[in-house]
C-alpha cells in the first residue's frame, strides 16, 4: 500500500491546517487505496485565534502537535520521525499554520525562514525526485524551501497579485488556477492547487484537492 505523508500546521484555517482542505485530502488518499501518515512539528503555535470572532488570544497557548492530533484523530508522528525512505509522496494542506507555524510566510513574505524539520523533508524528497503536492497557501512555503535550488518549480495560489509576486520572488515561476483544478510541474514531481485562496464553496475545493491527490499517486513509480 502506498504510503502518503500529510504534514500538518495545527487545527483551524486562522492559527493552523485549514480543516475542510485536510479532511478532503485524507479521505481522497483513502479513497484512492492508499494509506495517510499524518505528521506535524512539536511546537508551539505563532498564536492563538478565536475562530468565532477572528480575534488574538494573546493568553493561550496551542502546540502545533497536539492541535494536529485532532484531525489525525489521535493518529499522527513528529515530523522529525519521518524520513523520505518512509513514504512514496508528500501533501501540505494549507490554512494559516502553514505560514504561521511550518514557516513564518505570513509575517515575513520572501525573506522568511521555513521550519527546519520541514526544511529537511522536503530537501531530501527533492534529492529523490519524490513526489509532493501543496494546497492553498502552503506552495507559497514551498517557493522558499526550493529558493536557491538548480530547477524552481512552477507552483499556484490562485491569483493573489501580491502572494504571486512574492513566490515569483523566491524564484519559483507563477501560474493562475481555479479551486476546482491543479498545476503540475513534471519536471519536479510537484503540484499545486489553490484550495480556499480562490475556492468558494466546499465542493469546488474537494474538486481540486481530489484531483491534485489523484496526480500525486499517479506520480508514484510502480
């Protein structure tokens, strides 16, 4: 059975994964025959929001982990146990974790840094020429990790003027798409989706999340 690594960012689309985008993308990699391994960084969240009013709770304190684990369902590994040789693909769900907790994308645009575990993992899945997948704002995390590489990838968020010029910044090459579709870059086994940075409904979501997970494990060698 092919294995699927889905790193997550904590548990709500303001302070962590965006839920809908990680619930789809575990039940398209079950629903293809393949099984999840579900990861995240033991660490503490960038902050904390009430998902109610959209307001800081400058007073709490979240790890990244733990949140995780609610969506895994008690089921999930510290990213640092993971290594590529584990898993056949790589699928980064987005929502704000990962720009707030996997990297610090949200405060820093193109200067900022990447979490070091997640750096390590997705440097060693580009060094095997392994497939990977992110959704929604998470390729914008991306573009940084592969600043700096020999082939940058091409990679969507949609069509946000502002985070195109950033990933375009890091180096990566840009290209629009709806939710309902994907962006696959053969040349570095990587695709994109945009998930809720364009999507409006849930079911244009699932759309392209299922067809961005369907590519992957099409990416897998046999």
């Amino acid at each position: 059975m092919k294995k699927i690594g889905v790193v997550l960012s904590g548990c709500g689309v303001y302070d962590g994964a965006e839920i809908h985008e990680s619930v789809i993308t575990l039940l398209a990699i079950d629903r293809a025959g393949a099984k999840a391994v579900c990861m995240a960084p033991d660490v503490e969240q960038m902050h904390v929001i009430n998902h109610h009013n959209g307001e800081e709770m400058p007073d709490e304190k979240r790890n990244v982990l733990v949140e995780s684990a609610r969506i895994a369902r008690g089921e999930i590994r510290d990213i640092n146990a993971i290594k590529a040789d584990d898993i056949d693909a790589l699928v980064f769900p987005g929502g704000f974790g990962a720009a707030k907790n996997l990297s610090s994308f949200a405060e820093e645009g193109e200067d900022c840094k990447v979490h070091p575990e997640v750096m390590r993992l997705v440097k060693e899945f580009i060094a095997k020429q392994k497939p990977q997948a992110a959704l929604c704002i998470a390729p914008a995390m991306m573009a940084k990790i592969y600043e700096g590489e020999s082939v940058n990838p091409t990679l969507t968020i949609g069509n946000d003027k502002d985070g195109i010029s950033m990933v375009e910044a890091m180096g990566s090459k840009h290209q629009e798409c709806s939710a309902r579709d994907f962006v696959l870059d053969k040349e570095n086994n990587i695709v994109s989706t945009p998930a809720y940075m364009v999507g409006k409904s849930i079911s244009e979501v699932a759309e392209g999340i299922e067809k961005t997970i369907t590519e992957l494990i099409k990416m897998i060698p046999h």
